[in-house]
C-alpha cells in the first residue's frame, strides 16, 4: 500500500463530519498530533443538528448499523464505545408498508424474520429468505476486508481468490435479479434491493455484490444512539479532543500552502507539490496552520479545487440521486409507525427510472419515514413527536437546478403531506407545530456536487479501484476520506473511508498489509 511522502507528525485533518473524526481518531492512535478544521461550529458534517422549538433534530443520516466500526474508531485511542455511547438496539429494524395494504415487520434475528415472512408470504419464501440470508453473509465475509476494507492503489488488486469467490456467489450479476432468485414474492425483493439507492443505482442494474448494504441493513442490525445520530459525531470529537486532538471550529479553508510554489485554487501544474499549511479565512481573519500531511474531507469539487487539480477521468463522475427531507415536530403521532418505516408506492422501476434516467420526480414516491421519538421521546418537547420524510429525488443535473427549487420545494412538501395523508397519516399536515424543509437547492449549498449528498453514485465505474482514489497524483502527501472516495457513501463506509485515510499517512494498512512511500509524482 503507498503511503505519503516524508515526516507525518503534525496533520491536519479538514472537515469534523464521520469520515474526517475517524481519520483522527486513527492518526491520533497511531501517534500523530492532529488538528481538526472545521467551518461549523459544531461537528457532524452530514452528520448535523438542529434544534427548534424544543425538537432536537438529525439533518443527516437516521440509519446506524455495523456497531463493530464504531466500535473499532473508538478503540483506536483506547477508549470503548459503551463508555461514549448508549446505542439501542432497534426492533423491528424497519416497518415496510406496501401500496396493497399490507405490510411487514423487518427483523434482524433469523427467527424472527422467518416467522414474519411465513406469515406475510407463506412458507416456501421464509425457506428463501432462509437461503438468501446465508448468501448474503457468505457475501459480506467475502467482501468486507478485501474489497470495502482496503486501500486500492491498482486494480490488479482485485486479482485475488477472494475475487473468485465473489464470482461464483453471482456478485457481478445484477441486484435485482439474484435477490429474485431467493424470493418469488416482489414485495419482499423490495425489503432487500431498495439499498441500491443508497448506492445510486436501479436495483436492476446494480451489481449483485451491493446486496452486501442489505446484509448490514437485514443482518447485521440496526441501531440508534440515545440522543439522536449526532450524538455519534459528539461523542467522536470528545474521545478526540481528550485523546489531544485541536479542533478548529468556525475555520473555513481557503486555500492550502505549497512548497512547490503552487496554491491550491491555482492553476499550478508541477508534480509533487508538498502541502505544508492549512489557510483558513481571508485578510484579517486570515490563519495559517502549518502541517506535515493533510486529510481532506470535503465533497470531491471542493477538495479538488482546494488542491488546483482534478485527476484526469474518461468519463465524467455520475453522481447519485438527492432527497428531499422535511424535518417534522409534531403534537401527535400514528401508531402504524415504526421507528424506520418505507411506505412504499405502487412503483418501482418506474421510480428508478425517474430518479437516475429522465429527472422526474417520483409520480408515485416510495418513502422513508423515521420516528426517532418512538425510541428516544426526549428528543422533543413532553407530549410532542418527531418525525423524518424523505423523498429521493433527482440530483441537479439530471432534474430539477438549484433555482427551480425555490418554487419548487413548497409545493412538494405540500404533496408530500397529501400523499401521507391518503397513505393513513390522517391529519399531518395539521399537526406540525415545527418544521424544516431541506431541497437539493440546501444540499447544493452546502458544497455537496449535483446537489446530493450521496455523492458519486457507485456504478461499476466508480467502485472500488475505479472510484476516485484518495491519493491523488501531484500532491505528496494529501490524502481524501468522506463518501466521494473508497469505499463510499454510508455511515459505516465513511468510517472505514477515514481509517484507510489514516493509514495512508501511518503506514499501518488495514489487515496488516505492507506499506511502501509513494514517489513524488506519482500518484493515481
């Protein structure tokens, strides 16, 4: 595994979201003194807060799974998740609601799961759910430490029996199609390929190995943190700061010193320019923070223009489909509600067809809606609810632009709640004592390309070595993390993204592999 170039003791790590405190906390377990630049006042990245009203709201992901990787950030400066964290186990994991009427609990235990799919479809496909939950745990063993786990330099790394393996589960067939090999019964193939969203791309043509984000959806457990998710990236920057990390908060970078003579912003073309300071602010404001090697967390054109180059691709990055998310405090709730329920529409291929091909919004929208008060009530106000609906949507470049969203996001908020309110949510739009509405247009906003913050979507040509790397060729000793680079975009990939960071800069490769310093100019 290549590693930077020359002496890493002090790093500087931009962006205090989940990938760049996991890049910390590594670097600081490794021995580096590290600095964390921040231009919130607070961390979390996507991972964010809002409070209003009394409601404590999560603006960004409503979804923990794989413990064992938060588990792991934590241990490496010593400390111990349970010492820093209350994360509760969820039952059911989700409550799927389908347009029929009927509807399903999703359990993570194989027991529990059997017996519900025995009495929503009858025996012949809990015996496939059966099968198909050991297909997708001999999947994730495959997968997980060679090809999710890793630092790629080549793709003749993929050259590895583990490849072979991987094959002859069918994880280069198509999604759809494999999980239909299992289940007869078309809602439940939903239950496991709608993550293929998460991904960005139609089930239908994702690649069979992405099943491995239903294994930790279905399998592995779905958990939520006493407090609300940004209690993850809170509890993350405290074991941190008390293993001697510096956080700069409310610290914008604006530009990154070279010793090559180029700045970043620039248009400086040589080759092994060494980073040796983080400027944040302009004029006055204006503070220079020296470093030896630098983490850079945020999305890929930020990060690309704060480095003045952007590594050369045959094809243009395709980025995943965007959401719309309206925050809801509430002085009532329904009980059909589970703490994660998918209300799904009618449609489905249709839907993905309008999400990554023609730009539509969804005619008939399947939904995401999260209750994070059914487990953790203190997250709002005594005798109130909260409550979280997502709408996937275009990205800006096929659908809708930032402009269009203005008029644009009042109204669909308003079919939003109309559509809930057919689906049984009687009364919810009257309810709403407190809201929030993000649109792509927010996303945008915020940096994030395309207006998603999924990122680049996770096509067969931007995954693993062929997603952009987190070296990036000309600069000696800058690394990336987040959800733009490998692995990719969840919670526990962006945390796995941070340490493989980390280990650009130590030395110390995930699985123990050997690590050689990359020549200067050298970089994919």
């Amino acid at each position: 595994m290549k590693t930077v170039d020359g002496p890493t003791d002090h790093v500087v790590v931009v962006g205090a979201g989940l990938a760049g405190l996991s890049a910390a906390l590594h670097l600081l377990g490794a021995g580096r003194a590290v600095t964390v630049v921040e231009r919130g006042s607070r961390p979390g990245g996507r991972a964010g807060h809002l409070e209003r009203g009394g409601y404590r709201i999560d603006t960004g992901p409503t979804v923990l799974t794989m413990p064992d990787l938060v588990e792991e950030v934590f241990a490496a400066v010593g400390d111990k998740l349970a010492d820093r964290l209350d994360l509760i186990p969820l039952h059911p994991a989700y409550r799927a609601r389908f347009a029929d009427g009927s509807a399903l609990d999703v359990h993570t235990g194989a027991d529990a799961m059997a017996a519900e799919v025995e009495r929503f479809a009858g025996a012949r496909e809990a015996d496939g759910y059966r099968r198909l939950r050991r297909w997708l745990e001999k999947l994730y063993a495959v997968q997980m430490r060679r090809f999710i786990d890793a630092n790629f330099d080549s793709p003749l790394r993929l050259l590895h029996p583990d490849l072979a393996r991987l094959a002859a589960l069918g994880g280069f067939g198509r999604l759809d199609a494999r999980v239909g090999s299992f289940l007869a019964d078309e809602r439940l193939r939903r239950i496991f390929s709608f993550q293929a969203l998460y991904a960005g791309v139609p089930p239908a043509k994702a690649l069979a190995a992405y099943a491995v984000i239903a294994y930790m959806d279905t399998v592995a457990g779905v958990y939520f943190p006493r407090g609300g998710m940004h209690a993850l990236p809170r509890a993350m920057a405290e074991a941190a700061a008390d293993a001697g990390a510096d956080f700069r908060y409310g610290h914008d970078v604006t530009r990154l010193e070279r010793s090559g003579g180029g700045a970043g912003g620039g248009s400086h073309k040589g080759s092994g320019d060494r980073i040796t300071a983080v400027i944040t602010g302009r004029g006055d404001d204006r503070v220079r923070i020296p470093c030896d090697a630098v983490v850079l967390t945020p999305d890929l054109p930020v990060t690309y223009r704060l480095l003045g180059r952007r590594p050369y691709r045959t094809v243009p990055l395709r980025f995943s489909p965007s959401a719309v998310v309206l925050h809801a405090g509430t002085d009532r709730t329904w009980p059909a509600l589970g703490h994660h329920t998918i209300s799904f529409g009618q449609a489905w291929k249709g839907t993905f067809r309008e999400l990554t091909h023609t730009g539509s919004l969804m005619s008939d929208p399947s939904l995401l809606i999260t209750r994070p008060t059914a487990t953790d009530p203190s997250l709002a106000p005594p005798g109130r609810h909260l409550h979280y609906i997502l709408a996937p949507c275009p990205n800006t470049r096929i659908g809708p632009g930032v402009q269009e969203w203005a008029d644009l996001g009042p109204r669909y908020r308003d079919s939003l709640l109309a559509e809930l309110e057919r689906r049984g949510l009687d009364g919810l739009g009257a309810a709403i004592e407190e809201e929030c509405l993000v649109t792509p247009a927010d996303w945008a906003a915020e940096g994030h390309a395309a207006g998603t913050p999924f990122s680049a979507a996770h096509t067969f040509a931007q995954t693993g070595p062929f997603r952009p790397r987190n070296l990036v060729r000309g600069t000696t000793n800058a690394v990336l993390a987040g959800c733009g680079t490998t692995p990719g975009v969840g919670v526990p990939t962006v945390l796995i993204s941070g340490k493989l960071a980390a280990a650009r800069v130590t030395g110390t490769g995930p699985g123990g592999l050997e690590t050689v310093p990359v020549p200067k100019g050298r970089r994919a």
